[in-house]
C-alpha cells in the first residue's frame, strides 16, 4: 500500500495532480485547498490514501498526515465516499472541521455541495466521538491506541468512555499497553 509519495509535480489541476516519482508518474486526486498550498511548488512530499476496489485503483494525496487520517475516518462512515470526503475538505482544512464538529454546527456542513442535512447528522454523529478522542489524547500514544481500537471494530463513545476512565499512569505507556488495559474494561461500561 502507497502511503506517502515525493517528487516532482509535473502537472496541477484544481482538484488533482499529476506527480513524477523515479520515472513512474502518479495521478493523484486532491482537495481544492491542497491544490492551492501546492502552487508554485516543483518537488513536494504526499500523505497517500490508496483505495483499492474491484474496478480501481486510486490514490488520494494530502499535505500532512491529519489531513490523511480525517479523510480515512470520513470515508469510514456509512454512505460517504473518496468523492465528498475530498468535497467536504475542499471546503474546510481541518482545524475548520473538526470545529464545526465539536460545536455541532450542521449548518455549515450541510452549506457544503453533496451534504444534505441526513448526511450532515450522520457525519456529526460518527464523529462526535473522534473530536471528543482529540480533547483528552494530548499525548500520542493515546492517539495510537484509539486508533488501534478503532480499527478493531469498537465504536468511538465507547473507546472514549473507556479512556477517560483510565488513570493518567496508564494513559501515558506504549500504545499496546493502553489497548491492552482497554481490551480488558472495553465491556464492562
């Protein structure tokens, strides 16, 4: 799997772009505001999201990491794909984002092309937990460790409920440390 690409930009579109990398170019599909940091730039660095599908095989590229992973949970939610995931980024960069999220503002997702106000509830409602993860992981093993449980399957309330109820001790070990500890009391909420 593709997870970051350096090289040079050969040619820049508004939402995608094409990059040279040892001689093999890339078509790399991007949000508006990713477009827009890379103009004027020749060599740059991608965060890349690959999906792969029976029929495709596409790559999606963002300045940083926080950008990659905010579209990998967007694209997550049920009924969401690469296409209004990349929308709802040309609309807001991410620090915008993740604040209408924790203010609850549906307005504003749903002032975006492609959201309605279903969708605009179901993006507030499966994320609501991941903004509330931000607030108490200010470490990053913490980060690490939600993800990992994210990925095994548990829902964000409950890896939040069971997190802000870990001792600070236990917060600050090795990213499978904390998971262990969580596998252990994930339940008993």
């Amino acid at each position: 799997m593709i997870v970051r690409l350096r090289g040079n930009i050969e040619r820049l579109l508004p939402t995608s772009l094409e990059l040279e990398v040892n001689g093999i170019t890339y078509f790399i599909e991007i949000s508006l505001i990713t477009s827009t940091e890379l103009q004027g730039k020749k060599e740059v660095t991608l965060e890349i999201a690959q999906i792969i599908k029976e029929d495709s095989n596409l790559l999606y590229g963002f300045i940083s990491r926080e950008d990659r992973e905010i579209f990998l949970r967007i694209i997550k939610i049920n009924g969401i794909g690469p296409k209004i995931a990349l929308t709802i980024l040309s609309s807001y960069n991410v620090n915008d984002f993740l604040a209408i999220i924790s203010t609850n503002n549906l307005s504003a997702l749903k002032s975006i092309k492609g959201v309605g106000a279903k969708m605009a509830g179901k993006i507030m409602l499966e994320l609501a937990g991941y903004t509330q993860n931000m607030n108490i992981t200010d470490n990053g093993n913490t980060h690490l460790a939600f993800e990992a449980l994210s990925t095994l399957g548990f829902k964000d309330a409950e890896i939040n409920a069971v997190l802000q109820n870990m001792q600070k001790e236990i917060l600050e070990l090795a990213p499978n440390e904390i998971v262990k500890v969580a596998l252990q009391n994930i339940g008993k909420r």
